[in-house]
C-alpha cells in the first residue's frame, strides 16, 4: 500500500471515530435508538408468541381433522371422499418477523371428492377494523422505523458540518470530498450495526429460549437480515446524497423525509393498484361462477363435458384393457372407472381456473417486483415475505402440495372401490383399515435457492438501488459547496 | 394588527413555490384516491348485481318447474336445497366510496343450509394489496393529511427565528402571542380550505349518491372529523413550535409525533387487542362444527343420490332421511349456534375494547369514523348481520316445515316465500358514535393549544437563541 | 430622558452577562458602546428591546419600564440587527408596509416609498423582492424603517459590520440625520473611527461593566484608540 492509499484509509478510520462520537454523545439519538430497539423486540417477541399460538392451534386442527377421517365409521369409499378430510397449513418457523400475506390467505383446504377448494379461514376475516393498521412486525419496524433513524441520524451530516463551518476545515485537510462520504457512511452504518446486530443476537436468543417450533434455517435467517443489510445501506447513501445537495439542514431534513414517504408510505399502495390494473383478478364470485360453468359444460372454447369424460373413460378401460368389453366387467369396476374418469374431467377444470387464477396473482407479484425498481422499499418487503416464507409464492406452493394430496387420496379410494367392491357394488363399504391407508399430509417449505429462484428480480432492484445511491452520494459528495 | 399579519403571511405563502408543490401533490393524491374509491364501489355493486340476476334465473327455473309439475322441484327439501336460495347484500351507503377496507363479507346466500355454509365463503382478492392496505380517501386523510399539514406548518415560528425576521417582528409593539396568532390564523384558514374544497371534492368524485336520505349527515360528520384532525395537527405543529428551537428539530419531534400516534400506537393496539381478547379461532370453530356435523354430513353424503342404485326402493328410504336430515340440521344448529354466538361475541368485545383505546390516537379515531361514516363498520355490519340472521331462520322454517310435513311446495306459495328488506341503521346511532369519538380529537386539540399558549407566554420565548 | 438604564444586570445562571448598568441618553444624544465580544453591548441592547428580562435594576424608555411595559416601550424604538433580515418573497415596499403597519402605524404607498428613498434605495429597487438585496440595501429598508415608524429612539447592534466603506459611511451620514432630528441612538459597535465620527458619546465595556465613558468632542481619534486599547488590556 503507498503512502496516499495509507493516508485515505487513516483518514476514513479518523472519520468513521468521529462520526461515531457525535452520534453516540447526542442525547436525542440515544433516546431514538433506545425506542426502536426496544420496539423491534417487543414486536418479535410478540410475533414470535402469535406465531407458536397459530403454529400450535394449526397442528391440533390437524391431528383433530385427521381423526375425524379415521373415524369416520364404515362407507363406501367414494363416499368417503365426500366426507373429505381438511388439512392445514404448517406456520412458517420465521413467519415471526414478517407476517407477510399470511393473515390475507386462507390456512385450510377441504380435501374431497369432484372438488378442489380454495384456502379458507384467513386469520383476517376475523379481525376488527383497527387491524387494518397493521400490528407492530419486525418488518414493519425494519422498514420504516430503521430508515427513519437513519435519516435522523444523517441529514445533517453534510450540511451541518457547513452551517457549522467544519466542512470547510475537513476539505482544507486535502482528502477529497468523496472519500470523506465514505467515511460517513462507514460512521453510520457502524452505529447501526452496534445497535441492530446486538438486538438481533438478543432477539434470537430469546425466541430460542422460549423455545423454537420448526427447523431452524440459518440460510433463511442470514439471506433475511443481508436483504435489510443492503436496504439500510440505501437509505444511509440516499439521505448522505440529500444532504450534500441541500442548502440547508432542514431542507436536507424535509427532502429525505419526503423520500421516506413516497417510498415507504405511499409506493407500496399505490403498486398494489398498479398491479391490480395491469393483472386484473376475478372476484370470488366470478369465479366461483366460472368453475360451474365448466363443470357442467366443459372448458370454455374445448370438448363439451360427455365428450371429455366420455374419452377418459376410453383411456382407463384401455388401461385395463377392457376397452370394448364393457358388458364382461364388473358393475362396480365400471363404476369406479367412470367416477375416476368423471374425477379426471374435475380435475382438468379445477387445474384450468384455479391454474389460471394463482397464474395471474403470480404474474402480480412478478409485476411488483419489477416495480421494485421504483422503491427500495417494495424490493425489500417482496424479499422479506419470500425469506420468512409467507409470500404467495409458497402459499402456492402450499395449495399444490394440497392439491396432489387430495388426488392421490381421491384416487386411492376410489380404486379400492373398483377393485373391491366387486358384486357388492355402492353397497361396498371399507372400513377404518382403509382411511388409515391414506398417508398423512405433511408440508416442508422449499428452500433458499427456490426462493432466489423467484426473487431475483427483487435481488436486482435492490443491487441497482444500492449502486445508485451509492454513485450518487459520491457524485452529489463530489461536486458540493464547501461554503 | 391579526389582519395584517394574516395578509403579510397570505403573500408569502402565496410566493413559496414548495407550499404549491405540497398541495398539488396532495391534491392529486385525493384524487386518485377517490377514483380507486369510484372502481371498487362499481365491482361492488357489479357483483351484487350479477349474483342477484343469478338468483333471479335460478328463481325463474324454479318457477317454471313447478309450474311444470317437477317432482323434484315441488319437493320441499331439495327445493331448499338445490333450487332456490336468496342473495342478500348490505346496501353501499353513500360515502361508501371513502373507504375501501375491511368488510367484504357482506354478500350472503341464504339457503336451507346451516349457518356456517352461509358465512364462510372463500375469498378472493389480491392478497398482497390487502396486506398493504388500500388505497382510499381513508389512507389518504389518516396517514398523509398529517404530513401535509406537518410539510406546511413545521417552521412556523422557527422559520421566521432562522430567517432573523422574529428580531425585527419582535422590536415592534406586537407580542409573541399575537404575531404567532395571526401566523397560526393564516395557515389554518389555509389547510382547513384546501383540506375542505379536497374533502368535499372526493366523494362527489367517487361518485357516491349524495342526494340518498342520510347522506347529508354522513357528509356532515365526515367533514367534521376531517377538520377535527387537520386541526389537531395543526395544533400540535403550532404547540411544537411554541417550545422548540430549530426548524429541522420541530420537523424531527413532529415526525416522532406522527410515528408514534400512526403507526405505533394504533400497532400496539391492535397487538394489545389481541392479547387481552384473543382473537377467536375459525379453525377451532371450524373442527367443533365439524364434529357436530359428522352425522349430518354422513346422511347428506348418502343423499348425493346420483349413486344411489335402486331408485324405486328409494322413496321411503328418502323421506325417512330427509327427516333425520333436518332432525340432524336442527341438532347441528343448536350445538354451533353457541359458538357461533360466543365467537361473534367476542369479536364484539374486541370491537368495545377498540372503542375504548382509540382515544389514545387521534389516527385511530379518525379511521374507525370514517370506515364507520362509508358504512363499512362493525356497528353497521351486525346491524345488518342481525336481520340476516332473523331472515335465515324465517327462510329456512318455510322449507324446513313443509318438508317435516312432507307437504310439497306449489306455484301458489311463490308470493309467500320471505323476502329480505334491509332497514338501514338510524342514524342518530351513528352520530352519537362519530360525535364521541371526535370529542377525542377536540380534547388533546385545546391541551395543545394551551401548551402552546404556555410555551409562547414562557419569558424566554422571545429570547432569539 | 429616552433611554436610561439603572442598575442594570443580567445574570446567565453564574454568568454575569451584565452587572449594574447606568445609562441615559437624551433626545439627539449618539451613544456608542465599545468592547470586545462578550462584554455585554448586545445583552444591553437586548433588554432594552425587551428580548431578555433583566436579573436586576431596570430598563425604561420615555419613562417606560420595557420589563413591565414591553409592548408599549416597543413603539418608540426602532432595532437595527448586524444583518437586517426581512421577508425574501416580498418586496423591500412590501415589508416596509408590514413593519409599519405591526408598529401601528398606517403610513400610505407613496410616503413608504418617500421612507425608502430617503434611506436611499433607488426607487425601482424598492418593487424588487427582497432575496436580491444586497446587506447594504436591506440595512436601508431597515433605516427606513426607523423612520416610517417615527421612532425617537435607535437601538443599533453593530450595524456597518460587513458593509463595504461607501455603504458604512451612507449609514453614517443617514445617522446623522436621524441625530439631527433628535433621535436619541444607542449603538453597539467594534468600529472607533465611526463611534468618533457619528456618536456624541462613547462608553467602553469590558466583562458586563462600563468602565469609562469619554465626550467624543473632548478626544481626537488616536485618544479614543489608545484609551480602548488601555482598557482592554488591563
């Protein structure tokens, strides 16, 4: 290293003391500090409790639900699949730092016969109005109490420093201006660090004392806590660049906090219009109206209902080779056959509409990503929900596994019933050896690199929001007025 | 002396090109949040509409049927059942537009079912724009009226300190009290007039129907409220300024102030509502009336007749079903009727309890009244869902006993099935609520204008620093 | 009397910003206060306008005690700051209106602009706002004032600071003016050639005290210097 690299890299430590020092002795700031820490772990705390509340109501639904199945007494087994069994959704283990969409969505699913049910019972449905101001989340926290610190930390940085005569001193020192924003932000952001990663150590701590549900995924944990890493980052660069423009100190204030509230308060309302404009959904009524329709008619635009029922038939006689010697077989076989048939043609429909519905809310969320690129904000809470996995995306996932379930489950039945009933025909009932055949449903949540899969647009905004503000703070630090 | 201040401050307000900026953004802000408003109140009333038609045709089906002698149409259990059901909505009130959250569940099909079939329909919407909030006039007062009044009037006094303009105002005969008076005269004429022209523009915009009975009193309160609030942050920039130094640390504590009364406090209560009445559970409901009606579901599985093999053994097999059918209907009824009624209950005490702490934030009074000036709030909704209830029971005695009866029904009883007729909530009962609620933004409004009173008659006010 | 001080202190908790002043200027009497920063011109001119309230003694203006009758001593002075500061989206008229109007006086366009000019601000300047004044222009709007207010007494802290010498001595000679129509003048000031040439009377301070008060007329200016200088040195 040559002496002038040697000599910037003194100077940046210099600044960084400095910076700290005057943080840490201004009483207001240790004030702030002390509020938002103790805000952010009361809100994990909490969350933390509502979640193993859910997680623990969730798991005796379903061991209740899966009783119910059990002991459903003796019945055809198709009629068993009109009785139906309901499964739930397991809580994510991180769902106590950012609920997500999770209280908007539904929890459980109807597993039946002829029918695949949307999600019901959304946490939501049965909330007062004041939740609609949304309890305090760690995510909330992170996103808008954290930036605002760091405005009110940093948008004097550059302007007071000029009302204060100082700048003038520190560009006669001989570094150039950008190396000076640079020691800024490294200031700052090590205030922030001593105050985030301690109450994040300790969080975690007291949430593994009360006891933690679910694995642990530390690669979640640590993609989470990076995603609002770079996000405050943004936000120190973004008011350090306000700053150095500014004419005054609060000007400086007034700009930032103006950018805090487009990007933090007003952008994410008006993405979800956006995208609502741009990704039209059908109401429930709609759509409910739609899936009638076409299982009583067929698909809109393809083979009429008898005609594609009529060709799964032929499909399945083919594959037990019955296929024109329908009068040899058993009644009840045939009977199986058609219900199986009749269940294909469901399904094509069901797979049809609702295929397309969670089609479009995926296209929605794949349209506020890239709309990220207009708030940082928005970047960061698409990352935040897809790490604590409670973004639709695996709610999605959730509804296929689901989905799989109930067709396997169906099609178990239903073939015992063609194999079995033999004479005995609807009058063929199983019994609880059966119902025990059917496998238990259990739900693992994909991993990390499906869910960067499917954020990497987010990934990106983010990047490109950091790299923007950061060139700006340099350009912005470059060409200030010292005076 | 008050009128020349206010003058003197008209003309430099009128000249400050970052004041024009504030209320044009805000402007158009209203606007669109309006417009939104106009779009989901039409979907609204799409929907209504599209479901009634279908109950219309269905009904029509039904009546032909009959009129054609269908046996299955004249047979009172599958008539209930199968054929015929009655779609009842809560009428948009007027306002309606101004508020787009909370209840969408107001759309039921009333049929022979049970309660719980009638209630919990699945929803659809975009779940994203539901965790974020929408955005409507509502949002648009409560969170961002604040800033604007706050944009506005932060630098009050302190502007006129840092500019040095205070010394030479101050050498003149006027007092503190007096000069800030004319100032504080000036700028709440000014917000109260933006802030009015934009909150009567709004709902004419969303394009509510404001010559309905009982719009002009929604209007009236809604107006209220907004002054109310827009005042109380005023008062609360003018009591900042009264005791604070810098404009940029008038600008952080009125920050904090908004911080805390929008987001904090109203997140800690709805945390603490949860805590102290937790919240019911539709899963745990949904297992007791499950197991409740095991039995009912396992007759009505038998019922899925399509399979049934031997039709002309049938009859007597189906009437005796149909009987325990509404035997077991009856008995399913009377189990998940308490908890039905417990569960609403307690979201009622929840509601109460919201009642009470929303005196803790002038935010959260705002929103409860607006949502319950657009007729969207929980009072209005179980107003609504108690004549639901009462017409559910008359709609389902009418099938019900005829089928216990095993009479049929004929063409003649057509005129004679119930029909729902919503009789809209008094609106006395709303106006003693909203005006309640906003005696809890008049209070702290008069504690901050005395504090601020105080603080500009301190000794050393005037002192320049 | 005008202004008179008696036994005048102002204690910042155990900081004594000014102990025991006595002070009375008459009607066309220029009093200059000396010293150096900190000695207490300003915390003296400050209690005369009623800004900070005095620990003891008292104030009074025509007989008036500003502690007690604050609003109404106000109508007498007119304040000139170092640096007149006035509202920049209005024009230098337009100020001049409202300064004159809080003083209670209503004074038409035509003699406001009479005011102006006499204060000697070009006539087109007048209509321009005032965010393209320079120091020098606005130090006139606040002379003018002065004058539009009828004021009897000047209170001035460190006005010709930061002009440049035309400007400082267009100051002087409107002082003078002032003086001969029998303001009575109160001047904080750094500058000893000004306070010999404009001031009648001019008293050193030194740590909240006034320690020598000299006729201008009885000192040349090397006198004045050196006496200050002697004091500040002791």
């Amino acid at each position: 290293m040559n002496d002038s690299a040697n000599n910037k890299v003194s100077a940046i430590a210099a600044i960084i003391h400095k910076e700290w020092r005057e943080v840490v002795r201004d009483g207001r700031f240790r004030f702030a500090s002390v509020a938002t820490v103790l805000l952010l772990l009361l809100a994990m705390t909490f969350g933390w409790q509502q979640a193993e509340r859910i997680h623990h109501e969730r798991e005796a639904a379903g061991d209740v639900a899966r009783k119910h199945w059990d002991h459903q007494g003796e019945k055809n087994p198709h009629m068993a699949t009109h009785y139906g069994m309901y499964v739930f959704k397991p809580t994510g283990s991180l769902s106590y730092l950012d609920p997500g969409v999770e209280p908007y969505l539904g929890v459980s699913v109807k597993i039946e016969g002829h029918r695949q049910n949307l999600p019901t019972h959304a946490a939501a449905s049965d909330s007062t109005a004041i939740h609609q101001f949304g309890g305090l989340t760690v995510a909330t926290g992170l996103q808008w109490l954290v930036p605002l610190l760091i405005i009110g930390l940093a948008f004097g940085s550059w302007t007071s420093e000029r009302e204060r005569g100082t700048l003038r001193q520190l560009a006669s020192s001989g570094l150039a201006l950008p190396v000076l924003a640079v020691g800024k932000t490294g200031g700052l952001l090590a205030v922030l660090a001593a105050l985030l990663i301690p109450t994040a150590a300790l969080g975690g701590g007291v949430v593994s004392a009360l006891g933690h549900f679910g694995a642990v995924d530390v690669g979640r944990i640590v993609a989470f806590m990076a995603a609002y890493g770079v996000y405050f980052l943004v936000f120190v660069a973004v008011t350090l660049a306000i700053s150095a423009t500014a004419s005054a100190s609060r000007v400086a204030l007034v700009l930032a906090l103006g950018f805090w509230v487009t990007t933090a308060v007003v952008a994410p309302r008006v993405l979800a219009d956006v995208v609502g404009a741009i990704k039209p959904l059908p109401t429930a009524y709609e759509l409910a109206h739609a899936v009638a329709e076409s299982l009583d008619k067929g698909l809109p635009g393809q083979t009429p209902k008898e005609e594609r029922v009529e060709e799964f038939s032929k499909e399945l006689l083919e594959q037990h080779g019955f296929l024109g010697a329908e009068m040899m077989m058993p009644e009840a076989l045939l009977q199986g056959l058609e219900l199986q048939a009749e269940a294909r043609f469901e399904n094509e429909v069901f797979d049809y509409h609702f295929g397309a519905l969670n089609a479009d809310i995926g296209a929605q969320e794949v349209w506020a990503q890239w709309l990220s690129f207009f708030s940082p904000t928005l970047a960061v809470r698409s990352l935040s929900m897809a790490f604590a996995g409670t973004d639709h995306a695996h709610h999605r996932d959730f509804f296929a596994h689901a989905e799989q379930y109930r067709r396997e489950l169906v099609q178990l039945m239903d073939n015992d019933f063609a194999t079995n009933a033999g004479a005995d025909g609807w009058d063929y009932v199983a019994g609880p050896e059966l119902w025990a055949k059917a496998p238990r449903f259990e739900y693992e949540p994909p991993g990390l690199f499906w869910v960067l899969g499917h954020q990497w647009k987010s990934v990106l905004a983010l990047m490109c929001w950091l790299v923007g503000a950061g060139v700006t703070s340099w350009v912005f630090a470059r060409r200030m007025r010292v005076i | 002396m008050l009128q020349t201040v206010i003058r003197v401050e008209w003309r430099n307000l009128r000249r400050e090109t970052s004041a024009w900026i504030t209320v044009s953004v805000f402007a158009a802000l209203v606007v669109w949040a309006a417009l939104n408003g106009r779009t989901h109140t039409d979907v609204m009333t799409q929907s209504v509409q599209e479901a009634h038609s279908e109950q219309q045709q269905q009904m029509q089906q039904w009546v032909s049927a009959l009129a054609a002698g269908d046996e299955n149409a004249q047979d009172a259990y599958k008539a209930g059942k199968d054929h015929v059901h009655q779609v009842v909505a809560l009428p948009l009130s007027p306002l309606a537009s101004i508020s787009m959250g909370g209840l969408s569940d107001t759309v039921l099909r009333v049929s022979l079912a049970s309660r719980l079939e009638s209630t919990g329909e699945a929803h659809v919407g975009s779940p994203v724009r539901q965790a974020t909030g929408p955005f409507d006039v509502t949002f648009v007062f409560v969170y961002l009226l604040p800033l604007v009044v706050i944009g506005l009037s932060y630098d009050l006094l302190s502007g006129e300190r840092e500019r040095g303009t205070l010394a030479l105002i101050l050498s003149q005969p006027v007092s503190l009290v007096t000069f800030t008076l004319g100032k504080a005269i000036q700028r709440a004429l000014v917000l109260l007039g933006v802030v009015f022209t934009l909150a009567t523009v709004a709902p004419w915009l969303a394009g509510g129907d404001l010559s309905e009975p009982g719009a002009p009193a929604r209007l009236g309160l809604y107006l209220l409220l907004v002054a109310a609030y827009t005042t109380f942050w005023f008062a609360a920039a003018v009591a900042v300024n009264a005791w604070g130094s810098t404009s940029a640390g008038n600008a952080l504590a009125l920050m904090a102030c908004w911080l805390v009364l929008i987001v904090i406090l109203p997140g800690f209560v709805s945390v603490g509502v949860d805590v102290v009445v937790p919240q019911p559970s539709r899963i745990e409901l949904l297992n007791l009336a499950r197991e409740a009606a095991a039995e009912a579901e396992q007759e009505a599985s038998q019922m899925e007749g399509d399979h049934a093999p031997d039709r002309e053994t049938l009859k007597d097999r189906y009437r005796a079903t149909v009987k325990r059918s509404l035997e077991v209907q009856q008995e399913l009824e009377s189990t998940v009727k308490p908890v039905l009624e417990q569960f609403q209950a307690q979201l009622s005490e929840q509601q109460a309890l919201v009642d009470k702490l929303r005196f803790v934030s002038p935010a959260i009074i705002l929103y409860e009244g607006l949502t319950d000036v657009a007729g969207v709030g929980v009072d209005r909704r179980s107003w609504y869902l108690s004549q639901v209830d009462r017409f559910h029971d008359q709609w389902r005695s009418f099938f019900s006993e005829k089928a216990a009866n095993d009479q049929s029904v004929t063409a003649a009883d057509i005129a004679a099935l119930p029909r729902f007729h919503y009789a809209e909530e008094p609106t006395g009962k709303l106006t003693l609520r909203v005006m309640l609620g906003s005696l809890g933004l008049v209070f702290p409004t008069a504690v901050l204008l005395l504090l601020a009173w105080r603080g500009l008659r301190r000794p050393d006010a005037v002192s320049l620093r | 009397m005008v202004l008179e001080a008696k036994g005048l202190a102002k204690h910042y908790g155990d900081f004594v910003a000014l102990k025991g002043l006595d002070l009375r200027i008459a009607s066309g009497d220029v009093f200059c206060l000396l010293g150096a920063n900190g000695a207490g011109k300003t915390t003296t001119i400050q209690l005369f306008l009623g800004f900070i309230q005095p620990t003891r003694g008292s104030a009074t203006i025509m007989g008036k005690d500003v502690a007690k009758e604050g609003t109404e001593t106000r109508r007498y002075v007119a304040y000139i700051p170092e640096n007149v500061m006035l509202y920049p989206n209005l024009t230098g008229i337009e100020n001049l209106e409202f300064f004159t109007t809080l003083a209670g006086k209503n004074v038409a366009d035509a003699d406001l602009l009479g005011f102006l000019e006499s204060a000697g601000l070009a006539r087109e300047a007048a209509f321009r706002r005032v965010g393209t004044y320079s120091k020098g222009m606005r130090q006139k709007v606040g002379i003018a004032m002065a004058m539009a207010k009828g004021a009897v007494a000047l209170l001035l802290d460190e006005p010709t600071s930061g002009l440049d010498p035309k400007a400082s001595n267009e100051f002087s000679r409107l002082l003078l003016t002032l003086r001969d129509q029998g303001v009575a003048v109160l001047m904080a000031t750094h500058d000893i050639f000004r306070s010999k040439e404009v001031g009648t009377r001019v008293g050193i301070m030194k740590h909240g005290e006034l320690v020598a008060t000299l006729d201008t007329g009885e000192w040349s200016h090397a006198d004045l210097e050196n006496i200050y200088l002697q004091h500040m040195h002791d």
